[in-house]
C-alpha cells in the first residue's frame, strides 16, 4: 500500500535579493520539489518540500527560494548536520561515515565562511581583529550562539553569491 507523503510548500519572509546583482523583484517561475530527511528528532523522517525557482527581473537568472531548513546539495536537515558538528552525536540517527563525511566537509568549509563573514561584518567595526576560539566557536561569534547557527552561516554565504560547492574542492571523502 502506498502512503502519500506530505508536501511542504516554503516561502521565504525575507524580501528577495538576487545575489547575482543585487535586483530586488523576481517572478516565480515553477517549483521543484525537494527530500529532506529529518533525523534530529528521533526516527528518521524522509519530507518533500517543494522550492520555488525565482527568475530575477534585473539578470534574467533563476534562483532557487532555499527554505532555513535546508544546505544545498546535502540531504540531511541543517537541524542534523548541526547536531553533529556540535558533538551532540546521539541526537541523531545516521550512519558514522555520513557523520565523519559531515565533518570533513565543514572543516573544509569553515575558513571559507569565516572569510564571508567577516567581509559582511567588516562595515560594521564588529571586530577589527579576529575573534579568538575555535573555528566553529568562532562562526557562532558573527551569527549568534542560539540553534541555527549553521543555518544562519549557511544562508548568508548564499545570499552572498559565496556559498561553494565542496564535494569536489575540499570534500575528502
Ligand atoms: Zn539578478
């Protein structure tokens, strides 16, 4: 017997900004949907959400509306991923390869979105030397200490224009 499974439609409540060119109107121009498996709140839950694709009027390019629960091209909720990166390991229900492949791919990444950060950051005198810490105590420094750091980090890199892809740059394994 075939359950359906519920559909979640995600709307973002920020105003749009291209990160391409700074152009504040898009159309929507269809959606496309989205597996997301949830696994920080006991059984792992596989969820669709369905993203929007915006066509930005100014440069005519298509972006996809990224809802706070996801990181492009991973899987797992930003909710698991954080978990583990914060060592609360036993929250979350995944396999140990996926959590060693998690990770290696935010080690990859931290000195990167410590740079996006603080370039963002640099108008605002909000430190003129680097904060001191670890690399993730220092990520949580600009984007507040509170659950959702990563998807807070996460979202500004891609407003920026600045998030990368790193299964090929930096991912080892
Ligand atoms: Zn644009």
């Amino acid at each position: 017997m075939k359950t359906l499974k519920p559909v979640f439609f995600v709307r973002s409540l920020e105003p749009f900004c291209c990160p391409c060119c700074r152009g504040e109107k898009a159309t929507v121009i269809g959606s496309r949907n989205r597996k997301i498996i949830e696994t920080s709140e006991g059984n792992p839950q596989t969820k669709t959400i369905r993203i929007r694709r915006l066509k930005c009027e100014s440069c005519s390019r298509i972006h996809h509306e990224l809802p706070g629960s996801v990181i492009p091209y991973k899987r797992h909720a930003v909710k698991s991923v954080e978990a583990v990166l914060e060592g609360n390991i036993s929250l979350v229900i995944v396999e140990n390869s996926t959590i060693r492949r998690w990770v290696s791919w935010f080690d990859g990444l931290t000195c990167h979105l410590l740079g996006v950060l603080n370039t963002m950051t640099k108008d605002n005198t909000v430190e003129k030397t680097p904060f001191p810490g670890t690399r993730l105590q220092r990520l949580r420094q600009y984007v507040g200490e509170t659950t959702g750091w990563l998807s807070r980090v996460v979202h500004q890199a891609v407003k920026q224009n600045l998030w990368v892809q790193t299964r090929s740059a930096f991912s080892a394994g």
